[in-house]
C-alpha cells in the first residue's frame, strides 16, 4: 500500500458536511461496485459504505489502491462496513419456490438492478442473479403466485473477523430493526477488538409502535458502548430504506425522524439521513430546518439506489462527472 490518505474518523467528523455512498448491505456485485465507486472517488465523499462480504472488500481496496496510484495526494473516504443486528431487511435476498412461479414475468421490470431474468430451462422459471439482489423487495408484492422467499443474509464470524481488521476499514454502521439490546451488546462483545477508534454508526427508524423511552434507552446503551471501544459514534435515520424513489417527498420520513431525535434527545454527535434521499432532499432539509446541510441539525446524507443510477451505463469519465456533480447538488443549497 502506498502512503495511506484515506480519512480517519476525526477527519470524517471534523468536516462540515457527510456524504455517504452506499453500495448496498446486501449488494455483492463486482462488476458494478468497482465501477460505482471509482466514480464517486473524485467527488470528495465521506464515507463508502459496502457489504460484510470478503470479496467486495477486496474489490472496493483495489479501486482505493489504483485510484491512489494515480492521484497519491487525493484524500479517500473512510470505508465503513454494514452489519446486521437482529434482522433488518437490508440484509436479505429474495429466492423463488419452483413449484409456484409461472413465469410470467411480471416482477422483471420492478427489479432496480436487472436481477431477475426468464428461463426456461430451470425448474423455477425464474433465474436470480444473487449478487445483484440487494432485498430491495420491489418484486415480492406483484408476483401472482407469492413465489419468492427471502435468504437471510447472515454475517458469518470468521471471514467479518477478517474483514473487520483490514487496516482500510476504520468505519462500521449496525442497522437494528427491532431495537434488542442482547444483540447490540453481543456485537460489540464480539467485535470490541475491531471496533476499537473506529467511526460506528448506528442505522435505525423511530418507531411510532415504541415507546420514546425504549429508543432513548437503547440509544443510550449504543453511546455506552461505542465509548467503551473508544469509537466515534454517528446516527442514521432511515426513511424509505432501498426505495430508490425519485419523488417529491421520498425523503420526508427521514427527515421528519431525524427531527424527532433531534428535538427530544439532543444526541451529542452527527445524526444524518438515509432512505428515499434524491435531488429534492436538499430543498426538503432547507424548508424543515431553515437551513441547508452546512448550517442544518441534519449533517448529511447516505445515498444508495439513487447514487448507482446516476452514474450506470456511463464510461468512466462521464461517471465520475455525474458523480461529483450529483454529490455537489447536495451541498450547494446555502
Ligand atoms: S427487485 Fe429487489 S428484492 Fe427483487 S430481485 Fe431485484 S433487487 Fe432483489
Ligand atoms: S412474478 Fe412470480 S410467478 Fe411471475 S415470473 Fe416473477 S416469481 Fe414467477
């Protein structure tokens, strides 16, 4: 490895706004993550955050280490890792049941990823390119016969072992669905060693089904935590997980949540937004808060769905252009 300028957590957290690139949880495809994220290379981001998988670590490391090659100054972004806590829908793929597809193809166009294609010659019908399958779920209601089943993506402690104490990987983020305070404790048991100075986020959506007092508590226990690791602790709240919606108002709930932790819990650290976050997000955080992301409560974004479509299909150059300005759109609204 060259000499290293790749963000640190401080500098991560120093800086007056956060972009992050979300390759997607469960989202294993090689021949698009390289692409993806040598694109939003020049754009100055944040953070890129990609799956617990050992082989889009090594692939997003050789992007790093080209892109570094050739721009030895340029400062990369932190590289975060996503981990599952107790069952959250970013961290599945859907499968078929053979004896009930029927091939009629209704699901191909809803897939944001060309994941699903015909043929004939399998028993189901219906063949999944898993690594391109992120658990989005776009397919699951239309299907006619109720087909597809989800594959749990479960991170399996060796090889998160291994790719937790990659030098490149100074950043984490746990998604809780269910907010259970016996995993989030078993994880940084687990994990204590490699989480140590790392930047850890915490990916969760207030739910109105509990009560203030029990996400409160749990975002307590999750502070606690990432003190005793000496960590940098970082929130997300998740609006329309996976949606790649391009409306108005797709990132409303995001921001609507960031608010409810903003004004009823104060935490002491960055709280930025994800899910459903497009182009109107900028104008929607400015007519919320009063002020764009440089002078706002909310200091970021993670962008995924929206982020991949900019820049697919394109030649290199013409990625990286769409890229650095699709990242600049978000911060030009002061
Ligand atoms: S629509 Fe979503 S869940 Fe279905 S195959 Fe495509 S990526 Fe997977
Ligand atoms: S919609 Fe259902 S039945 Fe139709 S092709 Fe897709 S999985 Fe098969």
């Amino acid at each position: 490895m060259t000499e290293n300028h790749q963000l640190n957590p401080q500098q991560v957290l120093a800086h007056p706004t956060f972009f992050k690139l979300i390759c997607g949880a469960s989202f294993t495809d090689l021949p698009t993550i390289g692409p993806l994220v040598e694109a939003y290379l020049p754009a100055g981001i944040s953070c890129i955050d990609i799956a617990p998988h050992p082989d889009v670590l090594t692939c997003v490391i050789k992007v790093f280490e080209a892109y570094q090659q050739v721009n030895p100054s340029a400062q990369l972004p932190a590289l975060m890792v996503s981990l599952d806590l107790d069952g959250d829908p970013h961290f599945r793929k859907v499968a078929v049941k053979p004896e009930a597809c029927i091939a009629c193809g209704l699901c191909l166009p809803k897939c944001p990823t060309d994941a699903l294609a015909l043929d004939a010659t399998l028993p189901e019908q219906l063949a999944v390119d898993l690594p391109k399958c992120y658990g989005c779920g776009r397919c699951v209601p239309v299907c006619p016969t109720d087909a597809f089943t989800w594959i749990p993506q479960t991170q399996l402690p060796e090889p998160l072992q291994a790719i937790l104490s990659n030098p490149w990987v100074n950043a984490v983020e746990l998604h809780t669905q269910a907010l259970d305070f016996d995993s989030l404790r078993k994880c940084f048991e687990d994990c204590r060693q490699d989480f140590t100075g790392k930047l850890i986020s915490l990916c969760f959506r207030p739910n109105e089904a509990r009560s203030f007092k029990v996400w409160v508590d749990y975002l307590q226990a999750f502070e606690a935590l990432v003190a005793s690791v000496d960590g940098y602790p970082l929130l997300q709240i998740d609006g329309k997980p996976m949606s790649g919606s391009e409306e108005a108002l797709a990132s409303q709930p995001a921001i609507e949540g960031a608010l409810q932790v903003l004004q009823h819990y104060k935490p002491q650290y960055p709280v930025t937004i994800s899910g459903g976050i497009n182009l109107n997000t900028p104008a929607l955080v400015v007519t919320s808060t009063d002020a764009g992301f440089q002078q706002s409560t909310i200091w970021g974004v993670g962008v995924g769905t929206i982020a991949r479509k900019k820049v697919a299909g394109l030649a290199s150059e013409s990625a990286m252009r769409e890229a650095t300005a699709f990242v600049e759109s978000f911060f030009n609204t002061n």
